[in-house]
C-alpha cells in the first residue's frame, strides 16, 4: 500500500518538476535568443543601411 502511494507520489512530482522546470528553460532560453537575434538583426540592418545611405 505505501510503495504504491509512493510510487504514485514520485510520478506526480516527477511530472510536475519536469514540466515546470521545461517552462522556465523554455522562456529564459526564449528571452535569451530574442535579445541575441534582436541585436543581431539591428547591428545588420544598421550596417545595411548605412552602406546603402553612403551609396546613395
């Protein structure tokens, strides 16, 4: 009866811990690409329109 109820109890947490844990590396690792890409996507832009400005 107990080892069922442990079981049981290790398989809820299990779950919930690994969900939990999912999110949150799944929006820091979110947060962390969109500023990196953002950043990098601006300093592209930047240099193309400035190559593109002094052209023209």
């Amino acid at each position: 009866m107990f080892w069922c109820f442990f079981n049981l109890l290790g398989s809820v947490l299990g779950s919930v811990l690994g969900s939990v844990l999912g999110s949150v590396l799944g929006s820091v690792l979110g947060s962390v690409l969109g500023s990196v890409l953002g950043s990098v996507l601006r300093s592209v832009l930047r240099s193309v329109l400035g190559s593109v400005l002094v052209r023209y």
